[in-house]
C-alpha cells in the first residue's frame, strides 16, 4: 500500500511538472522569439507596397497621381543657394513625404519624384537663420532629389533670387522672390505688383528666353496660352524697389 502510494505521489509531481513546462518559456527564448519576430516585422515594411502610406496633409490635385514611397523624419533641404553673403535655404519642418507621379501630366512626366512637407524659405546669415517666408504643406514635383537652386539677377543695390520649386506647370512657373541688399548684407521677400495687384509670387514663362536684368530691371516674358490677349504677349520690366521690398512692374 504504501509503495503503490509512493508511486502515485511521483507520478501526479512529473504531470504537474510538465503541464508547467508547456506554458513557461525561458528569458533566453523569449528573447530569441522576439528578435525573431522584429526582424520578420522589419522586412515586412521593407517589402510593403509604398501605397499604404497615408499621406497627412490635406488633399490637393495631385493626390491621386502619388505614390508615397517613403516619411522623412529628418529636417531636410530641398534647395540651397549661396550668396555673396550668406545662404538662402528650403527647409522641410517636421515630416516630409517623398513619393512619385503615377502618371504624367502637366506638372512632371511619370516616375518624378514628389515632395510634401512644411518648408520654410530661410536666410543663413553672420551666424543666424532667419526665416523669409512660410510655405506650409507644399507639395511639388522634380524630376530627381537633387537640390534645387534659386536664379540669381543682379541689380544695381540688391543681388535678387527665384526660387521655382514646381519645375513645370503648362500654363507658367511660379517663383518665389527675395533680394538681398548688397550694402547691408539683408535678406528679405520681394511682393509683385502689376497693374495695381500685390502678389507673393512672380508668374513667368517655361519656355525660353528666362528671366534676365536689362537696364537695372527685371525682363519677365509672360505665359502664353489660346485665348491670352495680345496686351498681355508682351514682355514685363519690373522695377526693384528696396524701401518698399517690391518688384513693380512699369
């Protein structure tokens, strides 16, 4: 009797001890298991179709022609310029997305790479930035990821820069102006006004001749498309004005 209880009381501690067994892993396992799993995790986003990023910024005429391939976290710069004395900069603030056209249209051919983020036009002087203007969640379109450049004229008290992010629309470019004082070393955006209408932007033609300065003045050849009226063919001179931080068109 008392050997056949023996027997039992072994046999009920092997059970219990293996029903344990079977639910517990080992911190060695487990840390095994889990970098097992976070490898598989990572190549799994690797692999990932780039179509399943949402984008994060409001809709807009090119939504549905990108692909978002990728979320840049990182402060980036998309255009740099040097100057004679300082730097003039496109910096992204906070995420930027980086995608492609899906197909061509009038603002890149399909495979360009796209750009969205909230950029700031900054001015990199004696040891300080300063920003010149604001362009928040502008999205554009460049054939590579190759920093942009502004287009430099020169005027007789101010060197002046365009900046074009969007290197082609169809139907005109649109550029962003500043000037920077050639006494005073300061940056500042230039207005455009024509014909008693203040804008942020300088509307001008794709195709050739480009912009240049004659007679101390900006030479702008305007967009022309069916229907422009014949008044408005013709060349534009702007005429800088530093007190008013303005280019006005004669």
């Amino acid at each position: 009797m008392l050997l056949a209880s023996s027997v039992l009381s072994f046999s009920l501690l092997v059970a219990c001890n293996n029903q344990q067994n079977a639910g517990t892993t080992t911190p060695s396992n487990t840390k095994k298991q889990e970098a097992a799993q976070n490898s598989n995790n990572s190549s799994t986003q690797k692999q990932n179709p780039s179509g399943d990023i949402a984008s994060v910024f409001p809709k807009s005429v090119l939504t549905n022609s990108i692909t978002i391939d990728s979320v840049n976290e990182n402060q980036s710069i998309r255009a740099e310029q040097k100057t004679d004395k300082g730097t003039l900069l496109m910096i992204s603030n906070g995420k930027e997305e980086r995608g492609h056209l899906n197909v061509s249209s009038t603002l890149g051919q399909e495979g360009d790479q796209t750009f969205q983020s909230n950029y700031s036009i900054v001015y990199r002087y004696d040891g300080q930035d300063k920003v010149l203007l604001e362009l928040p969640a502008y999205l554009f379109v460049q054939p590579s990821d190759k920093k942009i450049t502004f287009e430099k004229m020169s005027f007789k008290d101010a060197d002046v820069y365009v900046l074009t992010p969007q290197y082609k629309t169809g139907h005109g470019l649109e550029g962003y102006v500043f000037a920077i004082d050639k006494q005073s070393g300061e940056g500042f955006p230039l207005e455009i006004v024509k014909k008693d209408q203040v804008s942020k932007t300088l509307l001008y033609s794709e195709s050739k001749p480009s912009l240049s300065v004659a007679n101390d003045g900006l030479v702008v050849h305007p967009p022309v498309g069916a229907g422009t009226p014949e008044e408005d063919m013709k060349d534009v001179i702007y005429k800088l004005d530093l007190s008013k931080k303005q280019l006005i068109a004669e």
